[in-house]
C-alpha cells in the first residue's frame, strides 16, 4: 500500500482556481450550465496554450545580488499582471463568442 497522496501541479492548481472564479462569474449571471461548460473549455485550451514554464540559472555577486532580486520581482510582477490581463481580455471574448453562438 502507498501512503503517498498526489496532488495537482502548480498550473492545475491555479487552473482549478481560476475555474472556480469563471463559474462563480457566470453563475451569478445566471448562465446555464452549457454556457458555463462551452466557455471553461475554451478558457482550459487557452490557459495550456498560454502557460510560461521558464527557468533560468543565474549567478551573480553577492553585492549584486539584492538589485537583481529587486529587478526579477518587479518584472515577474509586472509579467503576471501582463498575462492576467490578457487571460481577462480572452475571458471577454469568449463569453461573448458563447453568446453569439447562442448559448444561453
């Protein structure tokens, strides 16, 4: 027997977050279930497509180290709120594409 316990990834636990948040969204605008199915499917496809696994190696002098913390934060700061925007922005559309289609 194993006594280990799996749990998701860091994207699918943001996902799974993220999920929520859209249905919340939706269901308190009184979309139907198969509006709020058609859009998390294609909010899903978007998110997979859109994730940005990248690491780096970086050394640095112990002086310097400090400035470049200080810069890598604001910039990964700067990258979330880019890409959280844009993920909002594809979010819009997609409802609105759900709606054209007629899904009620």
């Amino acid at each position: 027997m194993s006594n280990v316990i799996a749990f998701p990834d860091l994207s699918n636990r943001h996902w799974n977050k993220i999920e929520d948040a859209i249905t919340d969204r939706l269901k308190k605008s009184s979309a139907s279930d198969e509006f709020i199915k058609v859009v998390l499917d294609k909010m899903k496809i978007a998110w997979e497509e859109h994730q940005f696994p990248y690491t780096f190696s970086l050394s640095v002098s112990s002086e310097s180290a400090p400035k470049v913390k200080e810069f890598l934060d604001g910039f990964r700061k700067a990258f979330r709120e880019f890409h959280a925007n844009l993920f909002l922005s594809r979010l819009d559309l997609e409802i609105e594409i759900a709606k054209l289609k007629g899904y009620p």
